[in-house]
C-alpha cells in the first residue's frame, strides 16, 4: 500500500463517509471495538491531582507502534534555514522543561448525544492530567530557522492506517504562533517517567489548552509548511459541523468542563450511587482550554450552589473544586457545571454536532440516599 505524504499540502481525494450516518438504539459491533481498545479514566482518579498513565485516558487511531529507540530519529525540515534530525540522546541533551497539562479527547461526551455519531463511544470520562517532561518546541524550531512565510506546522507520528477510505500516518498542524509557545513540549517523560507505549513513547507532542487530537503520539517528522495543511485529520477529521455536507470549523481549544468524583458506592452493572445519610464532602475538577476556570456550582436536586476552589497545579492543568453536603434520605441528582474566565458556562442541555465533538454538557450523578 502506497501512503500519501501526510506532509503534503495537496488536494486529498474526496473521502468516502468515516463510518455513515449518526444513530439510536444499542451501540454497534464496530463502536464496541474502539471501546474495547480504547480506555478513559475512572471518575474516581479525579481525587488525584496528577493522573497515573494506566488511569489516564487512552485514544488510538490506528495501532500502536513497536518503536526501536536506538534507531528512531526526529526529522524537523520544510521551510526552515537549516533541518535537523535528532536521536533520543541527543534530545535529552537539550533544556528540558515539565509541563502539567489536562488533556482531553475532542469525542468526549459523544456517546450521550442523540442520535448518536458512530465513532469512538465516550461517555465523559475521556480525560487526564499528567506531568509532561521533554524539549519546547519552540526552542528546537529556533534551532532550525523558521523562514519568512511560514504559516503552519505539521506533525506526523509512525501509526498508519485508512481512515474515511484515506490511507494515512497520523498528523496534524498547528498555526505557527501556536508551536512557537513557550508552553507547547516535544514530551519523552509522562509524571518523571518515560512514555508508556500507548502514550506515544518514545517522543510525543503536548500542547496545553488543545484538545487531545493536536498532541500526536509516536512523532517522528515535523514539518514547516508556507501553506495550511489539508491532511485527512485536519480536514476532514475533528470538525464542528452541523451536517456530513457542512465543511464546519475546525476543533481546537478544550472547552470548559467540570467532573464530580461520584459519592458513596455504585451498583456494579447501573453505576448508579448509593450512600448513608449525613454529611458528605462533594468534589471534582473544573478545567478550561481558554484559561483559568473562575467559577464552579453544584447542583443539588435542582437548586445551584457556589463551590471552594483550590489553587490550579498550572495554567492548563484542571483546578480542584469542593463543596460539603448533608445528604437526607431519598433520591438526589446533582451536577456540577464550571465557568472560565472568557465567560463560558457548561451548558444545560446538549449541544449536537455530526461528529459528535466537544460536548461539554453538564454531568449528572443519580444518588440514593438510605
């Protein structure tokens, strides 16, 4: 099989439909796969600030990549005054800076849209923040000269696969003022150790306040291009739109979103939360990919009240947020809903879109309390 150059900037062929029309009713064979592949995160680990990698969110596109450190090579060229190929040893060389970024998958929430579009079936859970060590991007791309007219940067991991009848490596770009922030890691440790294999060891890209697609796994080539990027998961892929006809706005930024560690115990097969009555310690993360999350209320049966929040562990890492409750007997629903500082607020009620990104709607736990 014959791979496009995923760095080309070149018409793709026309894509046939990823895989058809939204749906209702039961997920299919081809959705249970993808979850059986993929993991999010137990609610629970929201009582951790940083998220241990077997706990934290798993998407992959393709397959995972057997990946020989010894003989892997990053290749950063294109409109550059001089392209650079770096080893591993090489890169550690290099100032290194850690970053503690909350990463989330663009689907997350998808499943709970209705009808239902047939992709990877996430609930909310979708997410994680972990310690990301390795070089700034933007000090290798000084190493090599970015030129006049650059207007974008591409960067393609080893997994390879069709994706919407496209065969592909995985890449994505950034705008140049995007990868040339101090912020954005070229990341070879994962909380003080190196990358585990599905977390795209031995090199990825992180970059704070995206949502999970722009962070590509397995990175091997880093191009800068003079013309936007037209590759199947810039084009075609992680679009806002309204319609398969609607060639909609591309996904980038995490939207606002809040989580609650549910409380008491659940019942194994419904979820569903049980607790004794009496007071009860509510809590959960809020994060933003816009900046800093002001505001957190937990919704309790209906009625909205202001949560304690804690300092954030970074700019981009998810803040902390508490709230005590003395829980009566009977059935309760809360909920939890956060703000950041441009204004945004979780909405009430879902916001649908074809491919089923960026929902951010407010979670609701049902309690029994005995």
């Amino acid at each position: 099989m014959n791979h496009r150059n995923p760095q080309s900037t070149r018409p793709q062929p026309a894509p046939v439909p990823d895989v058809g029309q939204p749906a209702s009713g039961p997920l299919t064979r081809e959705e249970l796969q993808l979850a059986a592949r993929n993991h999010s995160m137990p609610l629970e680990a929201l009582r951790r600030e940083v998220t241990p990698p077997g706990l934290h969110y798993v998407l992959t596109h393709f397959d995972i990549p057997d990946q020989d450190v010894s003989s892997w090579r990053l290749r950063i060229g294109g409109a550059v005054g001089r392209a650079i190929e770096l080893g591993m040893a090489a890169l550690r060389r290099d100032p290194a800076i850690t970053v503690p970024v909350t990463l989330e998958c663009a689907g997350n929430g998808r499943s709970l849209l209705e009808p239902r579009p047939l992709s990877q079936p996430w609930v909310m859970e979708a997410v994680g923040t972990a310690h990301w060590t390795g070089v700034p991007l933007a000090y290798l791309l000084g190493r090599a000269g970015v030129l006049p007219g650059a207007v974008e940067v591409v960067f393609t991991g080893a997994d390879a696969g069709i994706q919407g009848g496209v065969p592909q490596r995985y890449a994505r770009s950034l705008p140049i003022r995007e990868a040339l922030r101090p912020d954005v890691v070229l990341a070879y440790k994962m909380n003080g150790a190196d990358l585990p294999p599905q977390h795209g060891y031995p090199l990825r890209l992180v970059v704070p306040g995206w949502y999970g697609m722009a962070s590509v796994k397995w990175l091997e080539s880093i191009h800068v291009a003079t013309a936007p990027f037209t590759g199947y998961q810039q084009q075609v892929a992680y679009r806002y739109q309204s319609s398969a006809d609607d060639d909609g706005t591309p996904v980038s930024r995490i939207r606002v979103r809040s989580l609650m560690v549910p409380p008491g115990i659940p019942d194994f097969f419904t979820r569903r939360r049980f607790l004794r009555a009496g007071p009860v310690m509510l809590e959960g993360r809020a994060w933003s990919g816009e900046g800093a999350v002001t505001a957190v209320e937990v919704g309790i049966d209906g009625t909205w009240l202001p949560a304690h929040l804690d300092k954030p562990a970074g700019g981009f890492a998810w803040r902390r947020w508490s709230l005590p409750w003395v829980a009566d007997r009977g059935e309760h629903v809360l909920a939890c809903r956060a703000t950041d500082i441009t204004g945004a607020t979780q909405p009430l009620e879902q916001n649908w879109n074809f491919q089923g990104m960026g929902n951010n709607v407010v979670q609701r736990v049902n309690v029994t309390v005995e």
